[in-house]
C-alpha cells in the first residue's frame, strides 16, 4: 500500500496525531505547533483524506493497517472522532507501536443500536454524508460554526480553519464511502478490554454527534477515567484550546 502523507515538526519523543472523517491534517494547525516544543509531532491524512486522497483502504482494518506504517516505532497517538475508532483498531492490531493513547470524541459505536442508545440515528449519519458530499465548503462552514461559537474571536478562528480545510479541495468521494461504511458499521465495544495501554479520554460536555456518556463507557472499558470540558463541544481542541492542552499536558507530563 502507497504510505499515507504526512507532515513532521518538532523533536523529542513520537507523537501522532489523527484527524476525523472528511477532513484532514489541517484541523491540527493549531494545536501542533504547540505540541513540537516537546514532541517529534507527526499529523498524518487518512486513506482518501487530503493528499492521501489516492490510498485507498477497504474496511477499517486496512485504515489501521495503513496508520501503522506512519512511524517506525513506539509513539503517543491522538485521534479525534473518525481518527479515534481508527485509532483503537490500530492499536488492537499493532500494539507495539502504542506507547499511550489521547482520544477525542470518541466512541466505540458510532451509530445508535437496540443495545446501544449514545450513537447517531443512521439517518442523521446519512443526511450529514449527503450534506458533505454534495455541499462541502457549506456544510464544513456550519459545522466548524457550531464547534466555535459566533463570538468575534471563534468568527477569526473559523476564518483561519476555513483556509487551512479548504487548501486541497473537497476530498475524495471514494474515500468518502468508505469512511461512511466503517462509521455505520464499526462496533469496538468487545474488544476494547483487550486495550492494555495508558489512555486519556477527552469529551466536550455539548457534543452533539458523540453524547458523553458513550466516552464514559469508552473510558471505563479501557479502565481509565473520561475528562469531560463543561463549555465544549465535539472538537474542544478547536473550540476550547487552551483548557484542552492543559487536560493533554497533564496527561503526556505524567
């Protein structure tokens, strides 16, 4: 498989980090820099995301499989939303390049089931995709708007995301489907005791896509506790940066 691009900045110890679905590095340019003062920090885009728009990965699996490859040996990896659930996959299947995880907005499930309430009903996820697919700079536009706030300083912080996310265009629509298949179909939830790894769960108390007791779950299956940031929503790390780096520092620092 062609390697996924990436981007590198900074010295010191690994770390990764992994953005959602439908997106691609660039929701990092804010965070990343700050992380390099202590980090070899490398942000990667997944298959059919960004300038990994040619790799082409069928099923969650071949995403993992294709995320491991990024660096040689151990790292501290952050996924966010999508990234996450790949993320966890990675780790099950290549636990040797774990050294600890940080996973924001998260969940095992994305979808709502009969024996899982905290999901997305599927015809929310399928009009959000319709949404994407067809009006991208829109629908990106209005969602970075609800993560931000409409205050002067998220206005300015919404403008800088916009040309960053819109630098190469709308992604893939291939790496699109596939995406979609793993977020309706993906269900971790089994295996995550197997999970044996230091991990910080990170949520944003108004998430509107992940509810906050699906983290909670996450968090216990893995045997950590879930650090819930009371004003933010499915991307804190955007909406609320400087209280999330210290939930992060503290984490990475220990």
């Amino acid at each position: 498989m062609t390697m996924l691009f990436r981007t590198t900045l900074g010295n010191g110890p690994e770390l990764v980090l992994v953005h959602g679905w439908g997106l691609h590095g660039g929701i990092w340019a804010g965070l990343a820099p700050a992380l390099a003062a202590r980090f070899h920090v490398t942000v990667v885009d997944l298959p059919g995301h960004g300038l990994s728009a040619e790799v082409r990965a069928r099923d969650l699996d071949a995403y993992a499989d294709a995320l491991a490859a990024v660096v040689p040996g151990r790292a501290t990896w952050l996924g966010w939303s999508f990234g996450a659930t790949v993320l966890l996959c990675m780790c099950l299947r290549h636990r040797q390049l774990v050294e600890r995880l940080v996973l924001v907005g998260a969940t095992p499930r994305f979808v709502r089931a009969p024996d899982w309430l905290w999901g997305m009903e599927p015809e929310a996820l399928d009009t959000f995709a319709r949404d994407l697919s067809s009006s991208y700079h829109v629908t990106l536009q209005r969602f970075l708007s609800l993560q931000l706030g409409m205050d002067e300083t998220a206005r300015t912080l919404a403008r800088q995301m916009r040309v960053e996310l819109f630098r190469y265009g709308q992604p893939d629509p291939v790496g699109l489907d596939a995406g979609l298949a793993i977020l309706r179909t993906a269900d971790l939830r089994a295996l995550l005791p197997c999970l044996q790894v230091p991990c910080q769960v990170i949520h944003g108390a108004r998430d509107r896509l992940v509810p906050v007791a699906a983290a909670q779950f996450l968090a216990a299956s893995l045997g950590t506790s879930s650090h819930v940031l009371a004003s933010a929503g499915h991307a804190p790390f955007l909406s609320h940066p400087e209280e999330f780096r210290a939930v992060l520092d503290a984490f990475l620092h220990d």
